[in-house]
C-alpha cells in the first residue's frame, strides 16, 4: 500500500463537468496511507487548492455535501501550477469524520470500491450543480 505523496504521477484528476462540451472543476485524488501514520489501511485522500490532502470520509460524513466543494479547481492549469509547487513531503488535512454520518452515506449508496465511491460523489456534485444553475435560471 503507498503512502500519500505530493508526485504528480500518482494522482488521478477527474473532470466533474455535467456537459460533454465544457471541462471542470477538477478534483485530484490519490489511495494511499499518510506519511508516518502506523494505520496503513487504505483511503481515498482529495487534494485541496490550499495543497494539503484530505480523507475523502470527512467530506462524505460532513452535515453539508457542499463542503467538499472546497476541493475542486476551477481549470486544469490551477491543478497542474499546484502540482508543480508543491513540496516534496505532504501535508494531511486533519478534518473530523462522523462515523454515523459516514455510514447514514454508505447506507445510502451501494457498497463498492474506492473509485465507485468517487464516481456517486461526482454525480451527486454534478446533480447539485444542475440544481443550482436551474435555481439561478430567470423565470
């Protein structure tokens, strides 16, 4: 199992546009264990604009969706000029993760891996997205 790394070769960008025709916001993911924990069990981390990673869990346990919001980029150049910056060693976000918020979510989707888990979270972003443009559209 690998650890977390700021190496650019180990993260997988997704593109969460809801429209074939437009790109982003991106999100950056990567598996792996935080550098110097003794728990290697495996997790999803996201990449934060502010270049720290983050467990993907606290952002599905948190009270609003939206928070994970906070770890999309806008374009692909903001993703790549923060990999290129980053320092060699990670820095790990330490957000709480609500247990029961956390399984109330998995109750809630089926059971699946790591990347399953990313793709319900990406579609109910982009639903959240096209509800929020239709909230926005004048009548």
């Amino acid at each position: 199992m690998p650890k977390i790394t700021n190496d650019y070769s180990k993260v997988k960008v997704w593109d969460l546009s809801p429209l074939p025709n437009q790109r982003g916001p991106f999100l950056v993911t990567q598996t792996g264990y935080p550098p110097g924990s003794d728990d290697v069990a495996e997790s999803l981390y996201v990449l934060r604009p502010d270049g720290t990673w983050a467990d993907i869990n606290a952002y599905l346990s948190a009270e609003n969706p939206s928070l994970m919001d906070e770890a999309l980029f806008e374009s692909m150049p903001a993703v790549i000029h923060l990999l290129e910056s980053l320092p060699p060693q990670p820095t790990i976000a330490s957000l709480p993760v609500s247990e029961e918020r956390l399984r109330a979510w998995l109750e809630r989707h089926p059971p699946g891996t790591l990347l399953e888990t990313v793709r319900r979270w990406i579609a109910e972003y982009r639903d959240r997205r096209k509800q929020k443009e239709s909230d926005n559209e004048p009548d």
